[in-house]
C-alpha cells in the first residue's frame, strides 16, 4: 500500500499498491483519500472520509482502511435502514433456503419487533445497545416470554451473519447484545395409564386410529398428515418419514420435505402398528367403495371421507375438543410425540436412539427438552445397579 501525505510524501510498501492520500482541511480535520477493490467492471472506485484527530492518528485510520482492502473485508458505506437489510435477507436466503413456514415465522417476527422499533436505524449504525433496548422493552413493556425474544435474536444474529458474508457489513450487532436465558419450564406430559386410557376412550371416533397412531410413532403432525402409502411396507414392517403436509396462511395446503435431513428418518414397525395400519387400509377401502366418484385417490394413509387428507388444523381442533370432553388432563396433539418419547426413556431406550427417532438435529435438544424426565430415571437407574451388584454380591 501507498500512503501520500499532505506534502505529497509517500511511504511505500510492496505488500498492495493501492494509492491512499491524507490532505488537511482545518484544524483537526483530515481528508482521507484511497481506492476501494475492484469491482466486477475491473475499475476500482475513489473513496473518501473525513477524520477527526491528530496527523499520526488520521495516518493510522488509513492505513487500517487499506489493509481492509487488502485483505477483502472493506464494506462500503450505507445509509440503507434494518428494515431494507432485513427485506433482502428475507429475499436473498430465507425464501431461497427456508420451508414457507419458516420464512412466514421470521416475517412475522420482523414485522412485528424488528420493522416497528429498529427498523428505521441504519443498519451499519444498529449497536448491541439499541438491540438489548429492545430486548427489555419486549419483556418489561410487552411481558414476552425469554423464549420469543431469543427466537427474535436468532433471526437479527442470523441475516446481519448473511450481510457479513455479502460484505454489506463488517461486524454482527447481535454479538453486541445480550438475550435473556432460556427459562425451563415443566412440558405438560401423561402418564402410561393416562396415554392408555385415553386411547381406550378414543377408539371408535373420527380421528382415533391417527392418535392411536401418534403415541406409538412419535411423529411430527405434519409428518403423520403427509404420511402416503408409498412410504409404507407392511409386509416388510418398515415406514419412510419424506414428506410433510402443512396449512400455510396465504397458501392453502402445503406439501413439502422434512424440516431438516435428519427428519427423514427409517422405522421399523413393530406388530401393533402393522395391525393398526392394516385396520386403516381396509377402513380405508371401504370408505372408497362408499364414496364412489366423489373419492380422491391421493394415495394419503390418514384422509377425510372422499380420500383428500387429514387438515393439520382440523386434526388439533379435534384432539382439544375430545380431551375436554372426556375430562383428561390439559395436553396438545403434539403432547402425543411427548408421550411417545416419555415411554421410550422409561424403557430405558437410549436417549441417542430416541433423538433420531424424533428427527432431532442432535442429542443435545432430546436431553434439554425431556430433562423432567431424566431425574425419574436417573433413580432407576441407580436401582438397578443396586440390584445388579446385590445379585453378582450373593452369587
């Protein structure tokens, strides 16, 4: 790099010959001159700034400004707002990269926080204070729970880390700022003798054989409404998770993949859902016969009476009236993954196992989010090793 002085004095180096220059303007002041890098028109483009401080200090401010250059992280400058930044992110990688559900969660955080209370603030001004502001007035002023403002978090931290590596930025905000702690709270869960009355009472109503279903497999809702025929073997006991079903607002019904690559998944059936899914397919085939033309062979395992499939919604609406009615205790359609999950850990299934039989990213989020569970079967298994060694003892 090259840095000219005010008397046109320059010291050289050979590690860049991109020219800088430093001219005075009044006491105090100092023009900053150089090129910024070659843009995709081979020319590079005159920048300037105007420094406040000492000669040596002004020299110093750019030579750091150069050595940017040099190594490729120089970012122009931007009035552009965090709203504008985050309408590009949402264009440049969400709806590239993120199922429709996901990038209609992130529009409405936007929308709702980022757009209303920072969204003016250019983004290359937007500091870890004025993000931490936001943070308390979402929990003091709005009474948000810690878990949708680290949700917020997660997407300020995630599109400022996309125009970092657009160069649109230098530096992530969201470093700067510090979201509140992840607060464990109880999950709502039923006992065995509750899971199974629950499913002794359900027998017979419309939607029985899906919840039957969603305590013996663990599946996701949407997993077990786009669940088709082709991805099931009876003979060979074997069910494939590919596909998912979803009710988008402003979209209708959407099929799509599993959320993550770890979400599609391989079963092995054991006898009581192969007899389960079999009672299904011959119900099935009767509700054809009586629907006649009207029928819609999509090829779903769960569907309405002409054949089109099971509404995500329509599916929760049903489990909450029926639990109100027969008067169990508070849970959600997707307390039935919990109960699953809860059998498994009593049985003593290894936490590894059931983390990829829910599709888990990794371990780490089965262990955090079934923690209740563990204590319980820490004792039992300290009992077991009590028992264990009193046998090896008396032998």
């Amino acid at each position: 790099m090259t840095i000219v002085n005010q008397t046109g004095e320059s010291k050289k180096s050979k590690a860049n010959s991109n020219n800088g220059s430093i001219r005075k303007r009044s006491s105090g002041n100092w023009e900053l001159r150089w090129y910024g890098p070659v843009g995709l028109d081979g020319k590079s483009k005159r920048l300037s700034q105007i420094f406040k401080g000492t000669k040596k200090q002004a020299t110093a401010k750019l030579r750091d400004l150069l050595k940017d250059v040099d190594d490729n992280k120089h970012v122009d400058k931007s009035k552009e707002t965090t709203s504008r930044l985050m309408s590009r992110f949402m264009k440049g990688h969400v709806a590239k990269e993120c199922s429709l559900r996901t990038a209609q969660g992130y529009q409405g955080y936007i929308e709702r926080y980022i757009d209303r209370y920072i969204g003016s603030i250019p983004y290359q001004q937007l500091t870890g204070e004025h993000i931490d502001e936001l943070y308390e007035f979402m929990m003091v002023e709005r009474g948000l729970s810690n878990t949708t403002i680290i949700q917020l978090h997660r997407i300020i931290h995630k599109a400022f880390a996309w125009a970092i590596k657009r160069k649109l930025i230098s530096w992530n905000p969201a470093d700067g700022a510090t979201p509140p702690k992840r607060q464990k709270t109880q999950m709502p869960m039923w006992g065995a003798a509750t899971i199974r009355q629950f499913l002794d009472e359900s027998k017979g109503t419309r939607y029985g054989h899906i919840f039957e279903f969603a305590v013996m497999m663990g599946l996701r809702r949407s997993e077990i409404c786009g669940l088709k025929w082709d991805a099931v073997d009876l003979v060979g006991h074997r069910l494939e998770v590919k596909a998912t079903l979803q009710q988008i607002r402003g979209h209708g019904l959407v099929t799509g993949a599993p959320k993550t690559q770890k979400s599609r998944r391989n079963f092995t059936l054991g006898p009581s859902t192969v007899e389960l899914l079999q009672v299904v397919q011959g119900t099935q085939q009767l509700a054809k016969i009586e629907a006649g033309p009207v029928w819609k062979e999509e090829g779903y395992v769960f569907t309405q009476a002409d054949g089109s499939p099971v509404l995500p919604g329509t599916l929760t609406e049903n489990f909450r009236y029926l639990v109100r009615e027969l008067e169990m205790p508070s849970l959600t359609f997707h307390g039935l993954r919990h109960a699953h999950v809860t059998m498994l850990l009593e049985e003593g299934i290894h936490p590894k196992v059931v983390s990829e039989r829910l599709g888990h990213s990794n371990i780490d989020i089965t262990m955090d989010t079934y923690s209740p569970v563990l204590p319980d079967l820490q004792e039992a298994a300290a009992q077991a090793v009590d028992e264990r060694l009193g046998r090896l003892g008396g032998a």
